[in-house]
C-alpha cells in the first residue's frame, strides 16, 4: 500500500526508489562526520515516493536529531559552508513584501541573518537550536509551539527558509505559522524544489534523511496553504546565490543527472559525486553565481496570506 502524503493524506501517485539507510550511514559518517544511527531508529529502508501534487516525500520521515545537527553543523563552520549565517537569494524576495514597521517572526531563523534583510521591519527570529552567543530578545531558543504557547501577539508576516523540508510535518508546521500571523498576514515559505540542480546530483546528501525528508513543487507548496486556509499571492524561483551556487556547478560538471534513481551505492555512483564535487567546486570558485536564473533556480518561495476573518 501506497504511504500518505504528508500535505494532504491522500495516498501517493508513485513509488521512486527504495534508498538503504546502511547506504545513507555510511555516506554520513564518510562525508559530514555524522552519526545518523539515533536518528533513523533502526529504520533500514526508506522509501521516496511522488504524492499527486508532485511532492516528493520520505517515507518513513527520520528527522535529524541534536547529534545529527550538531556533528552537521559542526563540519559547515569548519568549512565555511554554513548556509543559516548568510544571505540568502530568498530573502530579497520576501523583504519587498514586507512594509515598513511591520512585525516579523522567522521559523528557524538559524543565525537570523534574514533580519539584515529587513531593516524596516521589527524582527523575531526562533530556533530551537540557536547558538547560546546568539540569544537575545531578537533571536529566541524556541520551538513555534512553545512561541505561540506563550501567548506571543500575532505578527504581520511569519516566515520560514529552508525549513519545512526538514519536518515530519510539514502541514502542522504551516499551521502553526497561519496561528502566529494576523488576518490577512504575510505567510513565506523558502523550500527546495524537484526538479532541480539539488535532486539531479548523484548521492547528493543534502537532499536525503535524516536532512531533507520532502522535495517540494508550486503545486504542493499550493495545497500546503490550502490545508490551513491560505491563499496563495505567487510563487517564485529564487536564484542562484553565493550561498549555494556551488550546488548549480556540482549539478552542471556532475558526469551524469539522476532522473528516477537518485542514491545508489555503486562504485561508478561514488566517482561521480566526487568528480562533480571536485569539478564543481573549481567552477564555482572561478564563476560564482550564474548571472541570469539558467535553470529553476536554488529553491521555491511561497507567498501567501491568511484569512481576512
């Protein structure tokens, strides 16, 4: 039998691919220096599967534990790869939005770089993860849940970055976001997207369990903002940025792009993420960010607005 999909319950269309968790361990542990084991609970397949709206979801969905994120961010500031401490190209987007004086809070704001986005605006970000350095009335260690919890009044936008994919959930979070606003308020959504540089590279990690559980299309990001009664002004593709154009250049140098199979633990498989990587990461230090939006572009972003009443 056909899992649910995770938006709207309905059984998905199509099976994509079994991936073994062995598999995705061991690449972890060889690449990231991240233990997954607590994370995937003994789970030893997963499988990817297409709901009718085009989603992409895991199944079954393991979230990322402390451990996993911990060890995960931990390699990022090693490497100078941390993509919640810079601008991202999403956030443009949704600051022109946004008026001046407006109230924001940000779901998983990571370092709460998307504040400098918004100078005109009065800005709460929340993580539960947040840095110890970084906690101040702004940037707050708190789940949506515990915010919302506390009573705190409703904001003119909510937004989210690269954050929905990461959830079991995905609609109880969206929900919680349509509870934080005001009527008639600003919803955000940066999610990445299929298809997409990030689900044609071969055993590309970022894009797997226990890290991204769902990949994400203009229609299911659709049918997300109708499961909580919001309608959606536009979707937009955000460009390539510096924060993640190495991503199009290991997509564009990558020997071979994945169409239905997209992790398999084959030698051949191996060879070619490492020469998209190494051939990528040339690129992407000689070129930077593609100039003109080439392709669909780093990730999708929702605008929507809730219910007037």
């Amino acid at each position: 039998m056909s899992p649910l999909c995770p938006v709207t319950g309905r059984p998905a269309k199509r099976f994509v691919q079994w991936v073994s968790a062995r598999l995705l361990t061991d690449l972890w542990r060889i690449e990231f220096r991240a233990d997954v084991r607590t994370s995937f609970a003994g789970v030893e397949t997963f499988g990817l599967w297409e709901s009718p709206s085009g989603l992409y979801f895991f199944d079954p969905p393991c979230e990322g534990d402390g451990v996993f994120y911990g060890a995960l961010s931990a390699w990022q500031d090693r490497h100078g790869r941390s993509p919640k401490q810079t601008m991202r190209e999403e956030f443009a987007i949704a600051a022109a939005a946004i008026a001046p004086g407006a109230r924001v809070l940000d779901v998983g704001c990571g370092s709460g770089a998307f504040r400098n986005a918004i100078p005109h605006a009065d800005y709460v970000g929340l993580d539960p993860h947040l840095a110890r350095s970084l906690v101040s009335d702004r940037l707050r260690p708190e789940t949506l849940e515990a915010h919302l919890a506390a009573g705190a009044a409703p904001y003119d936008a909510v937004c989210s970055f690269e954050v929905i994919e990461h959830v079991a959930d995905p609609k109880a979070l969206f929900a919680g976001m349509v509870r934080a606003a005001k009527p008639g308020g600003l919803l955000c959504i940066g999610a990445p997207h299929v298809p997409s540089a990030l689900t044609r590279i071969p055993n590309f990690l970022i894009s797997a369990p226990p890290h991204h559980l769902t990949w994400w299309t203009e229609a299911a990001l659709a049918e997300l903002a109708a499961s909580a009664g919001a309608t959606v002004e536009r979707v937009a593709r955000a460009p390539w940025g510096r924060s993640d154009s190495l991503i199009y250049w290991i997509a564009r140098c990558s020997p071979f792009a994945c169409d239905d199979v997209h992790y398999r633990g084959a030698a051949a498989w191996h060879a070619a993420a490492l020469a998209g990587f190494a051939l990528g990461s040339l690129a992407n230090f000689a070129f930077g960010p593609p100039a003109a939006l080439t392709d669909e572009g780093g990730a999708l972003v929702m605008l929507a607005r809730t219910p007037k009443a």
